[in-house]
C-alpha cells in the first residue's frame, strides 16, 4: 500500500469537498478510480478541486450555479467527479494527464467526451472572475457540447 503525505489538514479541506460533494461531485483518491471514471464514455465535468480563495470564493460557488443550471435546463454531463488538489496528490496527476496541452493549475475545470478533452477552464480563468462568470464559462461550455435528445424522458 502506498501512503501519501497531504499538503493540508484533512480535517481543514473536509467543508471544501463537502461543497463539491453537495452539488452532486463524486470524489476520486486513486489514480485507477480517475482512469476508470475519466475513461468512461459519455460526458464527464471533472473539478480540480483546491484551498485556495479563488475556489472557495469563484470556482465552488459557480459551480455550483452551473450545475444547478445544467440540471434544470437538460445539459447535465453523465459523470461529475473530483480530486483535491494538495490531498490525493497521484490522482490528481492522473487526472491532469487527460489535459494534454495544459499546465497544471488548480483550480481546473475540465469537461471530457469519451474520456478526451474537450474544454478547460484554468485557475487564470477563474482567478479574476466572480463566481457568476465562472458559473457563465461553465454553462456556456455544458450548453454547447452536452446534448441531451431524451431530457425529461
């Protein structure tokens, strides 16, 4: 068994996941759950999830617009899940793997099809937003690429 070392308190970051959580977020703490979950075919909204002020202040509450949004209006992906940036260290690059192309930042907002990248929102994105554009970027990004020809069905 292999035992990581967190940047952060457990007990510290446990309000931060519960917020994903709450809003439907599958949490990940392998690298073989991220591959089987980001591998799965269909859409998939994966949230880097982190302490930082701009994810407590803009990425979980827009987010969670977003998701609230996508719900209502039929545009939810198949699969919403996330890694805590600073916790489950190997997941987490596991994850970033399937964000070719890009540094790593958290936080990160990636939607994947078929487990390839589509779209990703980077804590640049986020940093100098409020929630509500971050909400805007998340909605626009669902709206365009997740179709739903059976909602309500």
């Amino acid at each position: 068994m292999i035992f990581e070392l967190n940047t952060y308190d457990p007990n510290l970051v446990k309000p931060m996941r519960e917020e994903a959580v709450a809003i439907g977020f599958r949490e990940l703490y392998t690298p073989e759950e991220v591959n089987r979950e980001l591998g799965k075919k269909g859409y998939t909204l994966v949230f880097v999830n982190s302490v930082c002020g701009c994810a407590a202040g803009k990425a979980r509450p827009g987010l969670k617009l977003a998701v609230e949004n996508a719900r209502v209006n039929g545009y939810l992906p198949d699969n919403l899940v996330t890694v805590f940036a600073g916790m489950e260290k190997r997941a987490v690059e596991e994850a970033r793997k399937y964000f070719t192309g890009f540094p790593p930042s958290s936080p990160q907002i990636a939607l994947l099809k078929d487990g390839v990248l589509i779209s990703l929102i980077q804590r640049k994105d986020i940093e100098n937003s409020d929630e509500f554009r971050v909400s805007e970027l998340i909605r626009s990004t669902l709206k365009e690429h997740v179709k739903r020809s059976n909602y309500g069905q």
